[in-house]
C-alpha cells in the first residue's frame, strides 16, 4: 500500500505519462553520445564513461530507451537538469551499466521493464569526478524526490543495481541473478519482491520496512519494522542484523503475522543491534503468552539491547530461548508459599534483635 506522498506522487506521474515521450534534450557533458530515434525506439550509442545532461528524461508505455555501449563494464551517466520527475512507463534497456540521476523523483510504472547489465537510479547527487574515478559515493540533495518502483528491474548475471533516495517504495520486483549485488541507500518500504539470487542485498542509512519478500543474503543497517499491520517479513537464505541495526516488533496477539511481526530467514545473524517490542492498545499480555518474533534454522549471536515493554505486577520477559530458536514469553515470578513467607519474616525479625543487642553490648 502506498503512503498519501506516495500516491500523489504516482498519480502526477501517471497524468505525465500520458504525454511523455523518450528521454530529450541531451547535452554531451564527457565522452561520446549519438543519439537516433526511430518511431518509438531511441538508440542511444555510448563510449565508456559518458556523461550527458538531458532536459527530459521519461519513458512513455510503448517505447523503449535502448543505450549500447562498449562493453558490460562500460557505463553511462545520465543527468536529469530539467525539473520534470523521470517517468518510465516502457522499456529501459543497455548492455552495459546505466546511471539515472534526477532530484525531482524517479518513477517505475506497472508495466515498465529495466534490463541492463548494472543499474543505478538515484535521486541524491553523485558529482561527474566521482563517477568518473569510479567512487560512487552520494551525496544529499535538499528537496530530494523519492523512487518509486511498481514494475520490473533486471540486472544480468554478475551485476549490481543500486537505489538511492530519501525513500524508496517498491511493490514491483528488483532482481539480480547471478551472484550480483543490490544495494539501497535511504528507508525502504517494501511491498513487492527483491530478489538476488546467488548474491547479496544491503541497505544503509535508513529503515527498511514492509511486508514484501527478500532473495539472498541480505545485510541491514537501520531499523527493520513492517511499518504497518503485522506481518511476516521474509528476509532470504541468511541475514545479518549490523550492530547499528533495531529490530521492531509489534505485538497484538498471539497469531504470528496476523496478530504480531515475524522475521523469517534461512540463517540469522545478530551483531549486537537492538530488538524494541511494542504492544498494540487493548493487548495485555499474559503469563504464558509467547511469540515466536524470529524464525529460522539458524540463529546465531545476540542483541546488543533490548527494548521490551512493561508488564503487569509479578509478571517479567522471559527471554532464555531467545538466542536458541528466536521466541520471547511472558513468564510468572515466583511467589513464597504462606508458610515460607510466615518463616523468612520470623527468620528477619531474630536477625535484627541480635544485631540490636550486638550494638547494645558494643555500647
């Protein structure tokens, strides 16, 4: 589901979509471009390290934007100066590595298709030095769009797709096969499917939140919630909780992914982040009461803290098979039996005339 920015956002693009038309307006920054167009094809032709600034850059259903450069190892940048958001309802294709660039918004519609052999979509800056050495580090933007995906991103074999924004939404697929990586900079929200089959997923500066799955190892920085009803968050064959990681779960009951979040994966790896459960108004929990918050076939390492909401008089977390399979209870304190209680007082009532007297005789 989409947040009210969200739809709007994607309501403005669609209206544009309408009218939009291949990327326009290029200007050759570094390097060599010639672009053609044919119908509702345009061929772009790159030598390695291209730049180019572009008025326009959006694709409208039925068209397709088609880069060729050297090599899978080549790669362009493309910079969006105008102040249009990119809208890419049709085809964006390369056999190379591919930079997008555009602070005003980025926007994958249902039926778009990316398929390239490295992507990079990014509404942060990265300078023309920096692609150019190849250090790409980003930088923020005041105002910065977000970017949001409904359709399909394809890397080839090998590559790595890179998305970085303030936020970025996806309830389409992101997918790289073939031991590659994909990386995201800024809060995730995902709904749909991000999948790297055989590779690695991180995702830095921000929370990733969501009830969309996950495919490969997969590494988080920041905090990890589902950011709305309870759900079960598949995070792949093995994660990694960093140290500066928070785990929120959301409790409401007793049914997992129904009533409270779950976390399932292959194998779990807790660096020393930080776990915070939370309870949902009217939900009291109970002693006996257990949730079973992470799944998997392997769990190792543990929180740095935990964070755990208070419980009624004489009730306390128990959390001695937390580290073992990943479920936290509510347990009972131990109460003293009358008889017991009736001797411990007499036991302190004995001990406290000796020490009088003690200090008595002392005196």
């Amino acid at each position: 589901m989409l947040r009210p920015g969200q739809v709007a956002l994607a309501l403005a693009l669609l209206a544009s979509s309408l009218a939009c038309a291949n990327p326009i307006g290029l200007t050759v920054v570094n390097g060599a471009v010639a672009t053609q167009p044919v119908a509702d094809l345009l061929q772009v032709t790159a030598a390695p390290g291209s730049i180019g600034n572009w008025q326009s850059f959006s694709i409208g259903a039925s068209q397709v934007t088609r880069i060729n450069q050297q090599s899978a190892s080549s790669a362009m940048l493309n910079r969006v100066t105008g102040a249009a958001a990119s809208d890419i309802q049709g085809g964006l294709q390369s056999n190379g590595t591919v930079f997008l660039l555009n602070s005003s918004g980025i926007a994958f519609g249902s039926g778009s298709q990316v398929q390239a052999a490295g992507f990079t979509a990014s509404t942060l800056n990265l300078s023309n030095a920096d692609f150019l050495a190849g250090a790409y580090q980003f930088s923020p933007i005041a105002g910065a769009g977000n970017i949001l995906n409904q359709g399909l991103v394809n890397i080839s074999a090998g590559g790595t797709l890179t998305l970085a924004a303030p936020e970025i939404v996806n309830t389409g697929v992101l997918a790289v096969s073939g031991g590659g990586g994909i990386v995201l900079h800024g809060n995730v929200v995902n709904n749909g499917e991000i999948r790297a089959d055989g590779g690695s997923i991180a995702a830095y500066n921000g929370t990733v939140s969501g009830n969309g799955s996950y495919f490969g190892d997969s590494i988080f920085f920041g905090s990890v919630n589902t950011g709305g009803d309870p759900a079960v968050i598949n995070v792949g064959d093995l994660v990694i909780f960093a140290a500066t990681s928070d785990i929120e779960i959301h409790l409401g009951g007793l049914t997992p992914g129904v009533d409270y979040d779950r976390i399932t994966a292959g194998t779990i790896v807790l660096q020393g982040g930080a776990l915070t459960l939370d309870t949902s108004p009217g939900f009291v929990p109970q002693a006996g009461d257990e949730f079973d918050i992470l799944g998997a076939l392997t769990l190792t390492g543990t929180f740095g803290s935990l964070d755990l909401p208070a419980l009624r008089p004489n009730l306390y977390w128990d959390t001695s098979s937390l580290y073992i399979d990943g479920t936290i209870s509510v347990a009972a304190a131990a109460v003293p039996a009358p008889g017991s209680l009736a001797l411990m007082l007499g036991g302190l009532l004995l001990l406290s005339a000796v020490v009088r007297r003690r200090n008595f005789c002392a005196a």
